[in-house]
C-alpha cells in the first residue's frame, strides 16, 4: 500500500472527505508533469533480459491499476486489488482463503449472487457453507469457522452489522473476517479499521457512481493475503479494464459529493415515506427507530443513499413504479440516477412481494419527492 498523506497524524491533521477523494492516488511530480492520473493501456512490455520493474506483463500489473489502487488503499486503510467486476473481488477473497473442508459462516441476508456462488461452487468443491444471521454466529460455530462473510449494510434488506464486535470475536477463535462493503462505499464505512481483514465492494455501484462501469476491487489488512488475492486475479484473469479502471478514477474524485447528495435525498424520502398511509415497513438505517439505527450511526461515517420500504403486494408495487416519471426502474443502485425496483422480481432475496429498493440519486430534493408522492398517490388512488 502507498503512505497515507491523509493520516490523522499527516502535517496539519486529517483532512475532509471531499480532500482525500480529489488527491487520492493523484500523480506527484513537478512543473509540467500530469496534474491527473491517465491512462496507460499497454499490454506489452519490453522485456529483453531477466524480469525486472513492477511492469513485466500485462495481466499481472498495469501503471493504471496501480494508481487506481494506491487510491483505494489509501481510503481504505489496507493494500487494494482492482477487479473485473464485484463478484471477481468476493470470489477472488473466497477462493483464496478456503479449501475443502473448512467452514464459511456466511450472512443469510448479503447479495444473493454471493449466496449463489457459495451454494454451488463453494459446496461442490467440498467447502461447508452455514448462512447465519448475525444473532446465530455462537461461540461454537466460530470455533469451526475459518471465514465469517458479513455485508453491511446489507442489500436490500439494510440490516447494519456490529463490524467491531463480530471481528473480535472471530479472531479470538482464529476465523477470519470479510464484510461486503458496497452499501456504504469507504467513505460512509472502513471495515478494515473496524477490524475485517477483508473489505470487499463492487465498484459498478455508489463508488464510481454514475452507472457506466462494471469493476470491483479488494482492500486487505495483511499483505500477504492482498498477495494471494493479487495472484488469483492473475491467474485467473479476473482483470480490470485499463479504460474503465481510468473513469473510476476520474469518477472517484465525485464521490464525497455525490453520497452527500443521496443521502439528503434519502433521508427526506424515509420521512415522506413513513408519513404516507400506503407504505407498509420503511428501512432507513440513520432514521431513529429503525433496528439498524443505534450500530450505524456509532459504527458507520456518513449515511447513505438507500431506503426501501413494502407496498401492500405485488400489484400494488408495480402500478407504482410504472407512475414514477422522473425515477427510473432498474436494477442497479448508488449511481447519479435515481432508481427503484421491486426486488421480488428476482426470486433471490427473502423480502415480500410488494418490497421497493430505492436508490437516491442527485436529483433536486423536491422532484424527486414530488415525483415519489405523485407514484404513491396514482398507484393507490
């Protein structure tokens, strides 16, 4: 990982969010050098003698990755590995650390393409998969467990999970930790300093944020383990896009911007939506009274831009998403947009039929409210 100049003991203390975001990963030099990080798109190098430099082929390292990286692990507070897309990073983490027979305690509430793959792969290959809810990781079953896989908060439910006092635990009976971070992003939530060895996000989302790119990426407190998670992509070809690793970057510069926007957004829906008769369950975790509320405003750093709430049943969900007029029906979330889904639709995720994940966008306040009251109001009239 590149030296943090953003540290809180850096000259002049730690700086904004905003600061970081801009600076991270920015080149250094002097008069007449870039001013931003561009990009390079060789695959070939020359190599003419014995392998030297950190640059020898182009599946293993690339100068674009490598400031995309020292970005990232500069925010995150580990060594970051960029990935192909969010299920290249969470497989390159699973793949890596287990092996036939060890035990993985997985959150029975994180992204159900996860689930998928440790209901299939995972278990052909012999690996003992158990999805458990946080209150269900006892004593014994961390005794057997060599990883304990939590997403937080989780999609779509937004369930918040105690990072800290769930790390401790596991490491006191020698499992490791990974938490899927894609909900919060590095500014709203840094797993690795809550104490997971693995913070693990699909980039596609809030982090790039303007629904244009597919990545991923991996942050890692050990070295090592970011070493084995850098040879799997590797080895496998899990890899990046020069092109769209460079418009991370670009985008990444947003970011602080961008999650203060949603999640003033997001916040002003959760109270229209609670005070509205004709929604069920609202889910906002940094609105008092929810039952994530007292972990994420102690656990994470900023709120976020995702609500979701429960219509009466399928029908009704749909008469409401088909009056949106500004809002856009899709499946994808954290970008500059505002969407919303039925997520039932998919079969993957324990929620009810008329359950809505809505994912604020940078929208003026009141359209976006005007637009949501209009929905409800023509969906129910």
């Amino acid at each position: 990982m590149s030296p943090d100049p953003f540290r809180d003991d850096a000259p002049g203390g730690a700086l904004g969010d905003g600061t970081r975001v801009v600076h991270a990963g920015s080149p250094v030099g002097g008069d007449g050098t870039p001013l931003v990080a561009s990009p390079v798109f060789a695959s070939t190098y020359r190599l003419s003698g014995p392998p030297s430099g950190p640059y020898q082929y182009g599946r293993q390292t690339n100068p674009t990755w490598t400031t995309w990286e020292a970005a990232l692990g500069q925010l995150e507070g580990g060594e970051a590995v960029a990935f192909a897309s969010g299920i290249a990073a969470v497989s390159a983490v699973l793949l890596s650390v287990l092996k036939p027979g060890d035990v993985l305690a997985m959150s029975g509430h994180c992204y159900y393409t996860t689930r998928a793959l440790a209901r299939g792969l995972l278990t052909d290959l012999g690996i003992v998969v158990r999805f458990v809810d946080d209150s269900d990781l006892t004593d014994d079953l961390l005794d057997a467990a060599t990883l304990v896989w939590l997403e937080s908060p989780s999609n779509p439910q937004l369930d918040v999970s105690d990072i800290a006092a769930i790390a401790a635990r596991s490491h006191e009976r020698g499992a490791l930790v990974a938490v899927d971070n894609t909900t919060a992003t590095v500014l709203g939530q840094q797993p690795l300093l809550l104490g997971a060895d693995y913070s693990i996000a699909s980039d596609t989302k809030a982090l790039t944020g303007h629904s244009d790119l597919v990545l991923g990426h991996v942050a890692c407190r050990d070295p090592d383990a970011a070493a084995a998670v850098r040879a799997w992509r590797g080895n496998t070809g899990a890899v990046p896009g020069v092109f769209e690793t460079w418009l991370a970057q670009r985008s990444l510069m947003t970011l602080d911007l961008r999650l203060a926007r949603q999640a003033a957004n997001a916040s002003a829906l959760a109270d229209l939506l609670v005070a509205h008769q004709a929604v069920g369950v609202v889910r906002y975790p940094w609105m008092p009274g929810d039952p994530s509320y007292s972990v994420a405003v102690r656990q994470m750093r900023r709120a976020g831009g995702l609500v979701s709430f429960v219509l009466a049943d399928a029908e009704a969900a749909e008469r409401f998403l088909a009056a949106l007029r500004i809002v856009v029906v899709a499946t994808s979330f954290g970008g500059m947009h505002s969407t919303a889904e039925r997520r039932a639709r998919w079969g993957g995720d324990d929620v009810p039929a008329g359950f809505i994940r809505f994912s604020c966008g940078c929208e003026d306040a009141a359209d976006l409210l005007a637009d949501v009251s209009q929905a409800l109001d023509a969906a129910f009239s």
